[in-house]
C-alpha cells in the first residue's frame, strides 16, 4: 500500500502555497513534512484529508484517484493539533461516535472500544470528559481514535507541539511503535527537526510551498540539498562562511577542531550543554560556532580549522549543493 | 474577605430587584383601588382567592402560554438555520448579518404598527396578495382564532435576529477542527449538525430559551398596538390584564396579585422547559 | 408592566428635571404653572400659551409638558405622576372618562369656589355634562367631541334617520355597485367600540348603567343593539375587517370611496377635506340613526382641565383655564385646528356660521350626546363591555348569552367595589 502525491499545487487566489509536489510514502513509512511555519506542510496534509482540495495534481491511495472522494470516504486516521476531542462527550464517546456513524453493531463498538481503552492505558478515565485529562492524556485520546479507526493511512499534525518537553520526549518512541506497528503510510508534520528526526524515516524539508529536499534523517544531515536545509537541519547552527569566488562553505560546529596551523580566532562566550559545550569564536572570516566535549580544556584564543572533507559547498546564487 | 467584597453589589441587587418584589407581595395581600382611595387595607387574601377563581386570569395564563410556546419555539428553530447560514463563508455575508440584525433594533411599537398594517383588510399587503390569487379576504386580525397567530408572527420577526445572533456567536466558538475530525470519522453533514453543533451549542440555547421566554412571558406592547388583547379577549397577555387593572382600572392590590401569579407560572414553566429540552438532548446524545 | 412602569416613571423624571431646570434659570417672581396636555393640544395652543407668557410675564408663565400621542398614554402618564404624591403638574387635560376615576382617586380639586352656575348656563348642554363628581365640578370643559355620522352627499338625497333606513340604502347602494360597503365604524376591541355601541343602544331606547348604579346590558334594548352590530357585518354592510378597526382604519376606508357611511369624530372632518381625499366635498354630517320612536344619541368624548389637588398656586391655575377656555380661544382654537367649542355662544357667531359648513351639524350632535357611565369603576365595566361585544361581532354565540355574562361580571364588578367600601 502507497500514497502517492503526484504533481499538487494549491494557491490561494494568485499565490500558490504549493507547487510541484511529489510524494511517495509506503506501508510503514513513516515522513515527517518538516519546514516553518506557512510552509505549506500542514495544507499538504489537509490535501491528502480531504480537507482542502488541490489545484493541480491527484493523490492515491493503493492506485485509488481520491479526486471527489470526501473526506469521510478516504478511511484515514488524523491526530489534529488540538487534539479535536468533542468536549461535551466522555473519553469512551469520543471514541464510539466514529463506529456508530460508520454503522458499526452494538458489540463490535463495545469490543473496539474497550480493547483500545486498555490498550492505550485509558481505562480509568473512559468516563471523563476531555477538560477533566491532561494534555498527555488527551493526546492519547486523540490517537486512540485514529488507531480505533483502523485507517489505510495516519496523518499527524504537530501531535506534540502542545505537550511540554519532557512528555514529548517521553512519548516519542511510544508514538513511533504504535503508528508503525499498523504498517501503514504515516505522514508526520512538525516544524522540530530533532522530533522530525526522532520519529520519522524519512523526512520532506519545506520552504514556501516547495519540497527542498527528501531524504532519510541522515542524508539531510550529511548532505544537504541546500543551504536552507543545511540551516534547518543541526543543532546548533552550521556555520556558513563568507561566499568566496561563487561559492558559500557551511561547516557544523563539531566538524571544527583545534589545530595549531589553523586560523586564530578568540572565545566570545561558552555555553554548557551537558556532556557537549557550544564555543563561539570570533575569527577573521566571521563567527564561528564550535561543539567540544566538555572536558576539553579550550585556550582563550584558540587556532582552529576542519577537515576539508566536511565541509558542505553551496552555489552563491541558487543556494544549491555542489559536492 | 471575598464575602465581603461582593456584598456592597449584592445588596444594590437586592434593593432593586427584591424591593418591587416585596412590594408586590406585600400590595397583592391588601385592596388598593379607586373604592379604597388608593389606601392600601389589608384582605386577607380576597385579591388571590379572586385571582384562583378568575377565568380571565387563567384564559391569559393560556394565551400567554401558547404564545411564549409556539414563538420561542419557531425563533429558535429559525435561528439556528439564519445562524448556520451566517457561520458560513460567502460573499456579502457581512452585509446580510448585518441587515438580519434590523428588526431587532426597531422600537417594538414601530413595528407593531407596521404589522397591523400589514394585516391591515382591506389595505394590507397581505390581503393584497390574497386578493391577487382570488381567495378570499383573510382578516387575520379580527378573527379569534387567528389573530394571536399573528402576534406570533410579529414576535418571530422581530426576536429571531437576536437568537440567531447569539447562536452565531456560540456557533463561533465551536472549533472548526471538530468537524473535520468528525468528517474524517466518517459523519456527513446532518449527522455533524445533531452530534456536534446542538450539544455544543446547548448552553447557548437554554440561554435563549430562558431569556426569551421570560420576555415572551410579559409581552406587552407588541400585542398592545397590534390587537389591544382582541378580538373577544384572545391575545391579551398576563402582562395587558396586570396593566389594565394598574393603569386603568386603578386597582393596584388586585394587579400585584395578578403579576406575582404571573411571576410564579414563569418560573415554573422556565424550569419545566429546561427540563424537557435536556430530555430531547438525552435522547439525542451520547453524554453520560 | 414593569418596563412599561420603568419607561413612564423615566420619562416623568425627565420632565421633573425640566420643569426644575426652568425653575432654577428664571429667578423671577412670577408663577409658573405647568400642564400635562396630549401632544396635539400642547402643539395647538402654542400659539395661545406663547402670548400669555408674554403678557403675564411678570405673573404667571405656563409650562406645557407635552404628552404621548395616544389618549390612554397620556392618561397612564399622569397617573404615574399623581402617584407619585408630589405630581410636577397643576393641571391635567383629561378625557371624560378619566374624571369620576381621577376624582374618587381623590387626585382633583374641586372648581366650585371659581364657578357660577351662570358660567355652566353658558356651556353648551351636551359639554356641560362628564364634568361633575358626586354634584362637584372637577373639570372645565376645552373641547367638546362627539359620535358623527358621515354620509356620502353624492349617493343619496338625505341621510338615514333610522336604523333600517341605514341598513336598507347601504343594501341598495351595494347592489348597484356604488360601493363595497355600507358603514363603517370602530369595532376593534378598545374604547372605542364602547362608544359605538352606546349610540346604537340609545338608539334602541336602552341605557348601560343608569342613576342608580344598575347595569342593563341584559336588557332587550342591549341585546338588540348588539345584535344589530353583528348583523351589519353579518350582511355584508360592514366589513368584517372592522374587528380590529379604530378611528384611522375606518377614516381609510370612507376616505377611499368605498363606503356610504361612517361613523367617527369631528376631526375626520378636515381629514376629509384634504386633497388627498376621493370623497372630498361628497360628504354631509349629521347625528346618528335610531330606532323610531327614539332620540338620535351622540356619545361625548370631550376633554377638558382639571386642577390637580398639591398644586401651590390653584388660584393662578383655574386663570390660566379661563384664558385657555375663553371664547377669544375657542374661537381661534375651531378656525385654526377645527376644535368644537363648548360655549353655545360660538355656535351663534355669524362669522362661525359663514366659515363652516359643519358648525350646525356639531352643534346638534353635542345637544343629543352623552357621556359614557360616570363611575370610578367606568374602565372596568367598559373592558368588560369591549371584550364581549367583540366575542359577539367575531363568533357564533348566542348574543343574549353573552350580553348576559357581561351584564353578570359587570355587576360583580359593582358590587364587590361597594362591598369594599
């Protein structure tokens, strides 16, 4: 099984929001659509919904031309945002009301529901209504009733972004093994790389409507199609370097070593990270940032180069890679 | 400490709302009239063994009844489907909410007027219209057991606005979200509009029920202009009946007795009402 | 009834600040009296006020607070204002109606000190009753009104006298197509329809409510007469639309052409006399039909002042009534705005006579008029007369019956008032 994005371009009066977009996700992938904010992921995702239509372009399902079928009809599970829980019914409501208007028998409804109450821990709180749970709890709400639907493909929209750090990080790898365990296309929106890294195989960088680069979260990391995804992707920041005869180098800050035939530069300020520590150096072709073990003993006025091999090349006018 | 904050607005309350009250009470258990020289003397009360016994009093009450019925009813009914309509994206929508809004903001005895003439035989557009199709003359006023239909009609037109409005505005308060996960759980429209939208909008509409009724309960200048409680008595209100022995007829004992008895009967079928509208929603709804 | 209470007593507040605020500016020495008039005799006696004002500038200033419009508006604003013990006004322009109510209420002051019986002798008979409480005068008549029977010049040579000569030209005139219907009146459930069937009971030989405090309503005259009303409807001669007709309704549909006859008030008079009006110039007055053998009635609907008990200056009030009431007024008052005077001087005034065409007409129509039931309890029983006379005009019951609960709840009515004395 497949979702295809064939060639989709939505605009809103003149200006498309996409444009050209390809996309091919199979069973048990999972891509995540990672981009800032108005990059077009989230109305990628309400595309392949049905809750938009596009301009240009099909999407399938299995070779099935989704064009005039409604939403209703796509059979896919959707994690919102909000969580979208109906807050004037109970947990176990929330998740019936899918299975009744799909027409589905007394029994079966009670069976579904309460294997996945106790699947997704929730048991105690199927009475409840959504303002009496945690966010965490909610999300699991929200989840369950994708799950419960049992959809030919999961789409999530910035599940985590309303959960404070430490959930979110906790929750991940649940998350992961659950919507992969369905063996299905997964699509994943979130402007975080670190939880686009965390949770998908395959991650869509965004930027104003156009798919930069696709790749699996080391290839993005190791070798960026563009400068915009060598920015976005990394963290701290590659360093970009003054363009010289056409071309813009970008080295990350843990491909910078101490080197005593290198260039000099001076220690503006440091910043622990824990195990790491981020250095910012002021050198002759601009600042740099570094990533060091903790440990190390760095001088006041390091001398520092990298290996040549690491470093990413981009063209001056496109932005593009060129090694 | 909190108690004690408050208790300067509590008290301005109690004074004006309790202060009338009392003094209602309190005059509905005395003669006041014209015969008594506007001295109030105490009855022991005659004025509520008068007002149990008073066929006029209870042909009101079930005037009145039916009138708050039967409009709250349709005004509700209407505005939600005006309310729908407007929570929808098209052009010059804001026009048209803005225009909805006009017989709400007319002086209620300016558009009694209107109505009457409206109904007006022969001179009224309606019977002008009636008169074009060849049937004959409808004289709706005039007749006992249409005219308070009538009245009816002028209150939907002139209150639906306002529940429309506050339905919009519970309406905009729905996440849009919430229908689309509904869609993508496989609901079609109508199923979303009795799933979603009415439980939501619930406290929105008991809100109307209970602010309509109230007012649909002391109707008062609407029927007052368009019918002056005819013909033979059938649109008079317990509102016109209280004001005609207050400012016509000078009997103030007797009037009192009769808008705390109003008072009771409102308050009693407000509760009724509640309790049947959250019946229908039981049986609709999934919450337990 | 409480927002309605609410409106009345803020409209009352603002007109006290006004009167206080005029108060406070002029510091003068001069009096003011201030008078609650319905909004078109505030608007006609400008004139009048305006040149006292000026010509009694150091001694006495009206202030006229203009009312509602609407009769009982007016009525439902002072009284609010006399409840209130400390009224803003000396004097009310009250309806005949109001004045036993008023009186009994123990809101006026009496008039006899400033009134000679050769002063009543001069007031035309008809404005002469509906001004008396228990044999005290509390009210100077202003102007007089009265039932009219309007009739179509151009339709017939002579109007009806009786009953059935009504019934039997509106028959003849609608058969030839001349118009729709035959008469047309006031029958919406109001004061108005109490009016109406007063003449028309009159005209039977039938009385409401007589000297002696019994009601009459189940008497034959009474059931005849109502009988009467439902039968022209019934027959087509009135329009069953009249149900919910008062004065303007009526007056459109006279105006329009369509009708032989209407009964209404002096003012539809002028109406008629507009451009706009088909039957302009069509139109002759004259009193109402009766039965043979019975006096044509007219019921008198007629205002006039009243001198309200907590006013200071009482003395300086009654003056100002003189001035607003003398014949110099009434004379301005009839040229100008068409007013029937009461003064049966006026109605003899050549230059009245050669000015209009209706002066005698009017005249006669107040000698035959009555006033409605001079009780206190005058609106209870009228309310009670109002709501089955239209049970009557817009069912199918048996008119006796119903003209017999009326006549019951009435008496109750009566009774338990005396009960409670």
């Amino acid at each position: 099984m497949t979702l295809i994005l064939k060639n989709i371009g939505r605009r809103y009066g003149k200006s498309w929001v996409l444009r050209n977009l390809f996309l091919e996700i199979k069973d048990g992938e999972c891509l995540a659509l990672l981009g800032p904010s108005g990059c077009g992921k989230s109305t990628t995702l309400r595309l392949i919904a049905g809750l938009d239509i596009p301009d240009e372009g099909s999407i399938y399902i299995n070779g099935r031309d989704l064009k005039n079928v409604s939403p209703s009809k796509r059979n896919i599970g959707m994690v919102f945002q909000s969580y979208a829980l109906f807050p004037h019914l109970s947990i176990a409501s929330n998740l019936t009301i899918g299975l009744k208007v799909r027409g589905a028998t007394e029994s079966e409804q009670h069976q579904k529901v309460s294997s996945i109450l106790t699947l997704m821990k929730l048991e105690d709180l199927a009475y409840r209504k959504p303002a009496q749970l945690s966010g965490g709890q909610r999300q699991r709400v929200a989840l369950a009733r994708a799950l419960l639907r049992d959809p030919e493909v999961y789409l999530l929209d910035e599940p985590m972004s309303n959960l404070d750090a430490q959930l979110r990080e906790s929750l991940r790898p649940e998350i992961r093994s659950l919507i992969l365990q369905g063996q299905k296309p997964v699509v994943y929106v979130t402007h975080d790389q670190q939880e686009a890294m965390a949770m998908a195989n395959k991650i869509a960088v965004m930027q104003k409507g156009n798919v930069e680069q696709i790749g699996t979260p080391n290839e993005l990391y190791n070798s960026p199609a563009s400068i915009f995804v060598a920015s976005f992707i990394g963290r701290p920041q590659i360093n970009l370097l003054p363009p010289e005869s056409g071309i813009i180098k970008g080295i990350r800050p843990e491909d910078i070593i101490i080197n005593e035939n290198g260039i000099n530069s001076k220690i503006i300020y440091q910043e622990w990270l824990g195990s790491s520590k981020l250095i910012m150096l002021d050198t002759p072709i601009g600042e740099l940032r570094m990533i060091t073990s903790s440990n190390d003993q760095i001088p006041e006025c390091p001398k520092i180069s990298w290996d040549i091999k690491n470093e990413h090349r981009f063209e001056l006018t496109t932005h593009k890679r060129l090694n | 400490m909190i108690g004690l904050l408050i208790l300067p607005a509590a008290l301005l309350i109690i004074l004006i709302f309790g202060t009338p009250l009392i003094r209602y009470i309190w005059l509905s258990f005395h003669a006041s009239s014209v015969i008594t020289g506007l001295v109030p003397i105490a009855n022991k009360g005659a004025n509520w063994q008068r007002l149990i016994n008073d066929q006029r009093f209870w042909q009101d009450s079930f005037q009145t009844f039916r009138f708050a019925a039967l409009s709250v009813s349709l005004e509700l009914f209407i505005a939600l489907a005006i309310a729908l309509l407007l929570n929808q994206k098209w052009r010059g929508r804001n026009l048209v909410r803005a225009i909805t809004l006009l017989p709400w903001a007319l002086p209620t005895t300016v558009m009694a007027l209107g109505w009457r003439w409206i109904f007006n035989t022969p001179y009224g557009p309606i019977e002008l219209i009636v008169n074009l199709i060849g049937l004959d003359q409808f004289n709706i006023l005039s007749n006992p057991n249409t005219a308070w239909l009538a009245t009816v009609l002028g209150d939907v037109w002139k209150t639906t606005p306002f529940i429309a409005l506050i339905l919009l505005a519970g309406l905009q308060t729905i996440p849009q979200d919430l229908y689309e996960a509904f869609k993508l759980e496989g609901g079609s429209n109508k199923e979303a509009l009795f799933k979603i939208t009415i439980p939501m909008l619930k406290p929105y509409i008991l809100l109307s029920i209970l602010f309509r009724l109230a007012q649909a309960f002391g109707v008062f200048d609407l029927i007052q202009v368009m019918t002056g409680g005819g013909p033979a008595g059938s649109t008079e209100s317990l509102a016109i009946y209280a004001y005609l022995n207050a400012m016509r007829f000078l009997d103030f004992g007797y009037s009192s007795t009769i808008m705390i008895g109003s008072f009771i009967l409102i308050v009693f079928s407000s509760i009724f009402s509640i309790y049947l509208f959250n019946k229908f929603k039981n049986i609709q709804g999934y919450s337990r | 009834m409480k927002p309605k209470v609410l409106f009345v007593i803020s409209i009352l507040i603002s007109s006290f600040t006004f009167v206080a605020n005029k108060s406070v500016a002029k510091t003068s020495p001069s009096k003011h009296i201030n008078i609650l008039m319905p909004a078109p005799f505030a608007d006609s006696t400008k004139d009048l006020i305006n040149k006292f004002n000026v010509e009694n500038k150091d001694n006495i200033i009206i202030n006229v607070t203009r009312g509602p419009l609407e009769t009982e508006s007016v009525s439902d604003l002072a009284i609010s204002s006399l409840m209130l013990e400390k009224s803003p006004f000396d004097i009310l322009l009250i309806d005949v109606t109001w004045l036993p109510k008023y009186a009994a209420a123990g809101w006026l002051s009496s008039l006899d000190k400033w009134i000679t019986q050769e002063d009543l002798n001069k007031i035309a008979i008809g404005a002469q009753k509906g001004n008396k409480f228990k044999n005290k005068v509390y009210r100077w008549p202003f102007v007089a009104d009265m039932g009219l029977l309007y009739w179509r010049k151009d339709l017939m040579e002579k109007p009806p006298r009786t009953n059935n000569e009504l019934i039997k030209i509106s028959k003849e005139l609608i058969q030839k197509k001349k118009v729709k219907y035959g008469y047309v009146w006031q029958g919406r459930q109001y004061e108005g329809l109490s009016c109406v069937f007063l003449e028309v009971l009159y005209g039977f030989g039938g009385e409401w409510l007589d000297e002696n405090g019994a009601i009459h309503l189940d008497k034959q005259p009474s059931i005849n007469a109502a009988k009467w009303l439902k039968k022209l409807i019934k027959d087509g001669i009135t329009p069953k639309a009249v149900t919910n007709y008062s004065e303007p309704e009526s007056l459109q549909l006279f105006e329009s052409g369509e009708v032989a006859f209407m009964r209404n008030w002096p003012y539809a008079w002028s109406e008629l006399q507009k451009p706009s009006s088909v039957v302009r110039g069509k139109v002759g007055v004259t009193t109402m039909v009766a039965e043979i053998g019975n006096n044509p009635t007219s019921t008198l609907g007629s205002w006039g002042f009243s001198i309200i008990k907590t006013s200071k200056n009482p003395q300086d009030a009654f003056k100002v009534i003189k001035y607003l009431t003398s014949i110099k007024s009434q004379k301005h008052l009839f040229l100008k705005y068409g007013y029937t005077p009461i003064s049966s001087e006026i109605f003899k005034d050549v230059d009245i006579l050669k000015n209009s065409p209706i002066i005698t007409a009017l005249y006669k129509g107040l000698t035959v008029s009555e006033p409605r039931p001079q009780t206190p309890l005058y609106a209870q029983i009228s309310d009670v007369l109002q709501r089955h006379l239209s049970e009557i005009l817009t069912g199918d019951g048996e008119v006796s019956e119903t003209m017999n609960r009326a006549h019951s709840i009435s008496n109750q009515i009566l009774q338990s008032a005396g009960s409670n004395k």
